[in-house]
C-alpha cells in the first residue's frame, strides 16, 4: 500500500508562472479547494480558495504568493498511513508524493488515503476496537488471538503504535467482530493483558466525517 499507488491523476498541478485565476477556475471545475503549486517539477506547496479570495488579484502570479502545506509530502514508497499522518499534521487535505529525487509526481488526497486503509484495516465493518498497552517482548498476536477466540470472537484487524505514556511499550489496537466487548475486556485482563481503552460502535458508519474520526481514533492520530 505505497503512496505512488493511490495518486489522484484527476488533480493538476499549477506552475510558478500561472496565475490566480486559473487556480480559482481549476478549483470550480473539478470541485476542490484545494491545489498542489511546482516550480519545475518541485513541490512549493499548495493554494487554497480561501487564499485566492483574501488576495482578492485574479491576475497574480502564484510565484508571489505565501503558500501552504509544504512540509506535507511523503516519498512514493510510503505507506498510506503515512500519508494519513502528515495530512493530519499539517492539517490539509492533500499530501504530496515525491520520487527519490524529490520530484513531484502527483498527490494523494485524504479522503483517497481513508478508503484505501480502512478497506485494508476492516474498520469499516461493525464490531469494537480494543486498546492493549504491553511491552513489546511480551506481544505475541496468536497469544491475544486464542484469547479473543475463546469468547467466540474474532480479530478483523490489528494495529501497531508507540504508547505515548511509556516509551518501553507499545500500543496494540484491536478490530473485533463484536460490538460487546465487556466479556473480552475481562476475559484478556484475566490473562494478564492491560486493556487500557474500547470503542463500541452500535450502528455503521455513516459519513465521511465519521469514517475520519473511527479511523484516527484507531490509529491514535
């Protein structure tokens, strides 16, 4: 799941040279508000409609313009999560993917890059999510697997991360099939596993906005 693989081809790049205008009119016709800017094949950043409407110059070069988002770029053989990070850092909507000479070769949006990992994670399918804390010498998936099993459910998905609060643990996030997860929560405390949060999820997920809250709730962006 490398980020050159879910490039938005439908997206344009505007050059140095082009002006105001055409970002706005680009804008409107493929319904965004947002454009990624290069200068001979580097990426500067990105113009925004509201950064057009406050300049209020149609006829203004983008060279003259302060853009942003231009520390979000990732490298073509990133992971998609990576993609979601650096959005989520700098808080647009798009990241830009590079090659190995820093060429710019096209963007990823962030709707695209939530899609293309919650298929991949089975966050979009009903059930729970359990958050284990443990060191890592003690993680063992098929351990906490039997474990979930014997309460007749399964794990969709599993997930990696640092723990914030103990640099000599890590965070193990769990997608279950069950939405009841009191039973499994005690179940995996009796064997010795600190669970130290859960999400249930009555219903599907019925929006875009909701799929990015599940979604950065599970991997603790």
């Amino acid at each position: 799941m490398r980020a050159i693989e879910f490039i938005n081809n439908l997206i344009p790049p505007l050059k140095f040279t082009d002006k105001v205008k055409l970002g706005l009119s680009w804008m409107e016709e493929i319904r965004t508000d947002i454009l990624p800017v290069v200068d001979k094949g580097a990426f500067k950043g990105f113009i925004t409609d509201e950064i057009i409407y406050e300049l209020n110059d149609p006829e203004l070069n983008l060279a003259h313009i302060e853009l942003v988002g231009s520390a979000s770029i990732v490298q073509e053989d990133r992971h998609i999560y990576e993609v979601l990070r650096v959005s989520s850092e700098n808080q647009v909507s798009m990241v830009a993917v590079l090659d190995k000479e820093l060429k710019y070769l096209g963007v990823v949006t962030q709707e695209g890059a939530i899609s293309a990992f919650t298929e991949s994670i089975s966050i979009q399918s009903q059930g729970g999510v359990l958050i284990l804390s443990m060191f890592m010498t003690d993680y063992s998936l098929y351990d906490i697997a039997r474990v979930v099993e014997s309460e007749n459910a399964k794990i969709l998905s599993s997930f990696i991360s640092d723990d914030p609060l103990d640099d000599s643990k890590i965070k193990v996030t769990l997608k279950i099939d069950q939405v009841e997860l009191r039973h499994i929560k005690a179940t995996l405390e009796r064997f010795g596993y600190r669970v130290i949060d859960q999400y249930q999820e009555e219903d599907g997920i019925s929006s875009d906005q909701d799929r990015l809250g599940n979604l950065m709730r599970f991997l603790d962006i």
